[in-house]
C-alpha cells in the first residue's frame, strides 16, 4: 500500500529537522500563529458591528461587511439603515424589501441612506395602521 508523499510528514517526528534544517513545528505554530492573527483583526475591526446586526436579525454577513471596506461604504451607516428597515418590517422581502446591496448602491451613488429608511418608514406608516 502506497502512501501520498505528505502522510509521512504528518505520522513521523515533528522535532526531526527538514531538509531545510528547521522542525515541522516550527512551521505547524507559524501557521497557526499567522491564521490567529488574521482572525483577531477581523474580529477586532468587524466583530462588534457585526454582533449588532446579528442581534437585530438584519441579516448582513461577515463578508459583506468586508466588501464595504473595499468599496469604501460606511458600514456603520449601512448596518444602521438596514437595522431600522428590519425593525419597522419594510426589510422582510428579498424581491421589494431594502436588502443591504440596495442600501450601499445608494450610498455610493452619493444618496443618504438614513434618511430614506425614515422617508419610507413614514411613508409605510400610516398604511400601516389603517389611515
């Protein structure tokens, strides 16, 4: 029975220096400590606004949060918008609701987002409660 080349490496001796002189750990804690490290940043700089839209049932992910970084959106304000939108109800929809797609495109497109989460609140408002 033939072995694929990397098994060996994982069964034998993790002290036993490489061909390049170093221990297997020593590569095997590099990892880990560059995969931590990469975990704790993003924790660090999405974890809490993230919690906040979790909690609130605004379903915005983790990744889109990481996208609007790169396009250069206010997360803070997109999250926000979204969150009024899902508590007032008009975010329910995935084909008429306020998504988190919508809400950035109107904010690169230079619009205020909050303020049209409001106008529609008062919009939907009174139909809401029978007037």
């Amino acid at each position: 029975m033939n072995l694929p080349a990397f098994i060996p490496l994982l069964l034998g001796d993790f002290n036993q220096p490489q061909p390049n002189g170093i221990p297997l750990w020593v590569f095997v804690m590099i990892l880990f400590a560059m995969i931590f490290f990469v975990i704790a940043a993003i924790s660090y700089n999405y974890g809490k606004i993230w919690v906040q839209a979790y909690a609130s049932r605004a379903n915005v992910t983790l990744l889109s949060l990481i996208g609007m970084s790169f396009r250069r959106v206010n997360k803070q304000i997109i999250v926000t918008g979204k969150i009024m939108a899902m508590q007032s109800g008009i975010g329910q929809e995935s084909e008429t609701g306020v998504t988190t797609r919508r809400l950035e495109a109107h904010s690169l497109a230079g619009g205020d987002v909050l303020k049209v989460i409001r106008s529609i609140i008062a919009a939907i408002a009174p139909a809401s409660i029978g007037f």
